[in-house]
C-alpha cells in the first residue's frame, strides 16, 4: 500500500487492517519469546539455588601431565607420577565422562596397555619387588587385598587371590571364597588354570551347588594332582559330590537390612507370636507429627527387623525389641535419650555383629519457627548411632561419642541417619549436615580406639525450602549396603557412590537424574512427591541396584566400575512402582500397582503382571523361586517361573516382610507378625 504525504517536516504511515493484524501477532510472538526465556532463567536460578549438585571428592588435575611426559619420553618422571597416584591417602575422583567420576587407578588400569614398554616395565617391577617383600610376612586377608588394590600390575593377581580365597575357605567361608576363586579364573594363565579350576569345583560342591561344581571339574584334564595325590578326573568328580554341604557360612562385614539365607518358603504358615509396639512406648498413631507436615503418604513401612541366631530383632525409634523365638520372651532394649517423632520417609534398620547391636535413633529435635501459622523453619530430628551389648541387653555406647567427632563437628547441625556397615573394627556410615544446603559425609569409626578414624566429603545439595529460606523437611536418607569388598551408597542427593573398604578410599561416584526442587510460591514449602519406599541398594552378580528418593527413576550399574546399566521409570508401562522387591535368578522384581519383572543385566522389560490388588506400603522379599508381596491388607505369592500371582495369604497382612530359614516375619507400622513355615495355618487373631 502507498503512504498519505503531509506538507509537514514528517510523516505518519498508512496501514491497512491486515498490516495491524501482523504487526501485533509479531508483537504477541516477541512477548511469548520474551516469557518463555524469563521463565527458563527463573527455573534455572531456583534449581541453581536449591537443586545444584556439588561434588566435594573430586579433583581438578587429571591425568594429562602425565601423557605429556610420556609424549616427551620423560619416562622416569611418568612412572613416578602414577606411582604417586596409586598411592595417594586422599583418594579423590576425577571426571572419566558426563556424571561419572572415578578413581584415577581405574583409569590407569584402563590405559595401562597403551603405555610404552619402558614405562609398564619400570611400574610392573615396582609393583613386583614391592609385592614379593611383602609375601614374606605373614599376611592376613585384608593385608593381601589391599596388596591387590595398591600394587595392580605385579604379575601375583591370580597368586594372591588364592592365597586370600584360601584362607577364607579354611576359615569356613566358602562364599567369600569362590568369589576370589572366580576372580582368579579371570586373570589365569593356562599353567594356573587347572589349580583355579579345582578350587571352584570344590567350593562350589561345599556350597551345595553341584551344577556348578561337575561344570567346572569337567573343564580339568583326565589326570588331576591334588590332595589325594594323582587321581583320574572321573574318580575326583565322584568324590566331588560326596563332599559334605555346609549349613553355616560366616559372614564377616555386617549390613543394615541384611536378609541373611531365603530358602524356598513351605506352605502353609502359622502364626506363632504377634506382639504391638503399644508395649513398648506406642504405636504410629499415638505420635505427633513434628519432624514435618507433608500433604503427601509415605510408601515406607519405617521399621525393618533383623535375624540372627533363633533371635528377631526389631528397631524402633526409642530402641530395639528383641524376640526370643524358641520360648517367645522378649526384651526392649531402650535408649536411654530417645526422642518421640513421627517422621516419614524413613527407615529405622539394625546392623548385628558377634556382640554388638546398632541402631540409629533420633536423640534430639532442632527445633523450628513459624510466625502466625506460616512455616519459618521445619523442626528436624539429630540421629546418631547407639550400640548395645547382645548377651546383656545393655547400652553401651553412641558412636558421636567417640574421641575427634565432637572437634570436627561440633558447630554442624550433623545426623547420622542409618546403622552403620560393620567390618572387624570399623564400622562405616553416612553423615549428614544441613545448613540451608545438605551435605553427605562417609564416616569411618574405629571400634577398638574409641575414635574418628576417618572423614570423606562426598557431596552437597538442596532441601526442600520455606519462603523465608530455611529447610521444610529432615533430608532424604537409606541405609547403605556393602559387599565383601565395597561399601555402596545412596546420597539421595544427586548421587550413588562405592568406597573400598580395604583400602577405604572412594572408588567412583556417579550422578543420576534428580526431581526438581521447587521455590515456595506462597506461605508453604513445595515438597517433592516420593515414589520409592526407602530401602538400601542391593549388590547382585557385580550389578548395583539402587532407588533413590529423590528420583523418579531405578537404575542398576556396574558395581566396579559406576557404569549406567539401565535406568527404569516409576510409571514405566503404567505399572506404578514403589518398591524394588529383589533379584530371581537373572531378573529384578519391582512391585506397585502391578508387578514389573526386569532383566538383571539388559534392564528389557520381560513382564507386566496384574495384582488382586495394589501393592500397599511395605518391603516384599524374594524367596527360592517366588516373590512374597505386601498389597492392600495381605500378602500375594508371585511364581517368579510362571510370572504368574499363583495364590495370596489372606490371613497376612501387609508391612515389611524378612524370610530366614524356616520363619517369615512381617513388621508393619504398629505390629510384628511371626510365621513358621510348614505347619498348619493359625487363622485365629
């Protein structure tokens, strides 16, 4: 369209209706643009503030310097450099890729074979004249793995290992055992591998597994030399399975949750004791709602029992109760500064050695603040661990007591949420500190000295926040898990990592995806909604599975080495997870409004099936080849085989549920339920 001219020193345009029209869809367009960006920057800030992972473990220098030198044959200066790495006390991590880091020696094992001759001679003959000196002591087991870990390239891997595997099988732990037998087998060479071989085979008939053992004898040559002098291998296999099957296998690194041996459940079950907390300080419901006020159920169960030796045990928040099961006498075991709160999202386990039980329990309240009504500042619980002796029911101990504890955390708002993983005379936990932001410790305590042996920095991250900027809610925690070897753990902060507990540095620590913390949009906290049941990561065939609370996702990755395996969605194919009920065989088992059954190692989806009725709160457990599965007011049996719910047990109800040899116990928020299986069913109350 032209323009009106004016007899003016300026012009006013002419636009049609159409040209008015376009100009201001232009303008809502910009406006739109200008919003979204506004929006993006203002999430951005929130989750920086509140929702910003800092990894305190992790050092800035990687190992580029030594590739230069390397790059200009300096040699000498190379190798002591990874000498320095290898045995540094201060065990930091560094980034390997995107959310993964990890010990450098990981990453020298890994690169090892592309460094020149010169360099791997020089290190090997280190590592090998280091080594020999050692083998010259009498060495105990810790002593020959931690050589494993310090010294990797001395040509005694498979040499040591069955030295350690040795000892173990003459100590009667056959598992422990096999496990450095079969780690063995990895690095034998042909004239080691018949020796390796038969220790298998017979670690493996001792453990009752004769499949394995006639598979690994058929592997040896027709003549064999063992203890029986030169016999063929026929002769040796037929002596193989006459070996006698041990019933008890020690354990010596004790974990929170432990569900010790589950053997096939004989049906059907009686009940034989039934006892309420009410007893012993109240139930659920005679307690205030103090530690926060969340307009969202919990999925967890909070009390976890323990067994051991004809003997349950069960944690409470004001101690632990311990039920004799040959005569049905009980015995509470009360802290002695226990405060009463009605806390969610928590789990109280115990961890039970020889001698010793270890509780976590709440002792006192930080308090909090409102002003008319509106929340200032949430009143959180402080735990700490308390130990009591198992012959006298008495309370020994709390573990802050412990000498260097009180100098390094004094002026910290500190909590040691879970009982801790026990091995020998140390004993291992998470700690926590919250000042507006939350940071996660693994904490080494020496048993025998009374003292801090040792503090790791692992991260720090957000909580939940009030208007006035102070924290709404007691932060996330699970107890840990350990194998023979590591020790794992759940920040529920951002982060799962693996500390060795023969050499007690961090191994790797990994990342995972995170729900969004929120900014209070008006008088109250925006709480994040909880869709896992709180229970410890489960260590499977070398894979470490884990749910974390701060997660809309379970995840399984490699229990050496942190790398993501798989990860799983709670509304995957509309299942409603809650709770990962434990591993069959190669498959996981996840239980909520339906059952998900998941490749161990694949993570493929093999099976979506129907319950009676939704999974209620509560851990299920997985025994032989069947799932017991806490629902909405009983317990339904899922044939693993079959992938079929094939019966329920009406006259059961739901809770945490713990299968050791021939007794079931289920612990819900008020009651403990005792069944012994292969008797008659007791339906009366």
């Amino acid at each position: 369209m032209g323009q009106m001219v004016y007899p003016h020193s300026f012009y006013i345009p002419y636009y049609s209706r159409m040209d008015c029209a376009q100009i201001e869809a232009n303008v809502m367009r910009i406006l739109a643009v200008f919003t979204l960006v506004m929006v993006l920057i203002c999430e951005t800030l929130a989750e920086e503030e509140r929702n910003n992972l800092n990894i305190l473990c992790l050092e800035n220098q990687t190992l580029t310097s030594v590739d230069d030198l390397i790059k200009g044959r300096r040699y000498l200066k190379a190798v002591e450099i990874l000498e320095q790495i290898l045995s540094s006390e201060k065990g930091v991590l560094i980034e390997k890729e995107k959310g993964l880091y990890v010990a450098p020696s990981l990453i020298i094992r890994e690169k090892f074979r592309d460094y020149p001759d010169e360099v791997m001679n020089a290190v090997k003959l280190i590592h090998q004249r280091a080594v020999e000196e050692e083998m010259k002591k009498g060495l105990t087991v810790e002593q020959i793995l931690f050589l494993l870990e310090r010294y990797p390239f001395s040509g005694y891997e498979v040499h040591l290992l069955l030295m350690a595997g040795d000892i173990f099988f003459e100590k009667g732990e056959v598992l422990n055992a096999m496990r450095l037998y079969q780690r063995a087998e990895c690095f034998a060479s042909p004239e080691e591998k018949n020796g390796v071989l038969l220790r298998i085979a017979c670690a493996a008939s001792f453990t009752g597994d004769r499949k394995k053992a006639l598979d690994y004898s058929s592997r040896l040559p027709l003549n064999i030399s063992c203890g029986y002098g030169l016999i063929s291998r026929d002769e040796f296999r037929r002596r193989l399975v006459r070996f006698e099957h041990l019933e008890q296998i020690s354990q010596t690194v004790y974990s929170p949750c432990q569900n010790g041996r589950n053997s096939a459940i004989r049906f059907p079950l009686e009940r034989k004791y039934y006892f309420s907390f009410s007893e012993f300080g109240g139930s659920e419901s005679d307690r205030r709602r103090i530690a926060r006020a969340s307009p969202f159920p919990s999925v967890t169960v909070p009390f976890f029992p323990a067994y051991d030796n004809n003997r349950l045990y069960v944690p409470i928040r004001e101690g632990v109760i311990e039920l004799n099961l040959e005569d049905g006498s009980r015995r509470f075991l009360r802290c002695p500064t226990a405060r009463e709160v009605n806390d969610v999202d928590t789990l109280y386990s115990v961890t039970l050695t020889e001698s010793e039980i270890f509780i976590s329990v709440p002792i006192r309240l930080f308090e909090g603040e409102a002003f008319q009504g509106i929340p200032v500042r949430a009143s959180t619980p402080q735990r700490t661990v308390a130990v009591f002796d198992r012959k006298s029911a008495k309370f020994k101990y709390f573990l802050n007591d412990f000498a260097g504890f009180k100098e390094r955390f004094e002026k910290k708002r500190w909590s040691l949420p879970s009982p801790p993983v026990v091995r020998e005379n140390r004993a291992y936990c998470e700690l926590k500190t919250l000042d507006t932001a939350c940071t996660s410790y693994i904490v080494v305590f020496d048993l025998k000295e009374k003292s801090l042996a040792k503090v790791v920095p692992l991260c720090s991250n957000g909580v939940e926040l009030t208007m006035f900027g102070y924290e709404a809610r007691e932060p996330l925690s699970s107890p840990p898990a350990s194998d023979r070897e590591n020790f794992y753990l759940v920040t529920n902060l951002g982060t799962v990592c693996a500390f060795s507990l023969k050499t007690e540095r961090l191994i790797w620590m990994r990342e995972y995806s995170q729900m969004r913390l929120k900014a209070a949009d008006n008088y109250f906290p925006e709480y994040r909604v909880i869709h896992w049941a709180v229970r410890p990561p489960l260590v499977k065939d070398g894979v470490l599975l884990f749910t974390p609370l701060d997660s809309q996702y379970a995840y399984a990755v490699d229990a050496c080495t942190g790398a993501l395996l798989w990860q799983l969605g709670y509304s995957n194919s509309g299942m409603g997870l809650n709770n990962l009920v434990g591993v069959c065989g190669d498959e996981v088992i996840f239980s909520g409004q339906k059952l998900g059954v998941v490749g161990l190692k694949s993570g493929k989806l093999r099976a979506v099936v129907g319950l009676p009725s939704s999974a209620g709160v509560g851990l299920g457990v997985v025994a032989g080849e069947e799932a017991l599965i806490p629902t909405a007011g009983f317990v339904a049996i899922f044939d693993v085989k079959n992938e079929a719910v094939r019966a329920d047990l009406q006259y059961m109800s739901g809770g945490n549920i713990l299968a050791s040899g021939e007794w079931v116990f289920v612990v819900d928020s008020n009651a403990v339920s005792v069944y012994h299986q292969g008797a008659k069913v007791n339906m009366e109350k």
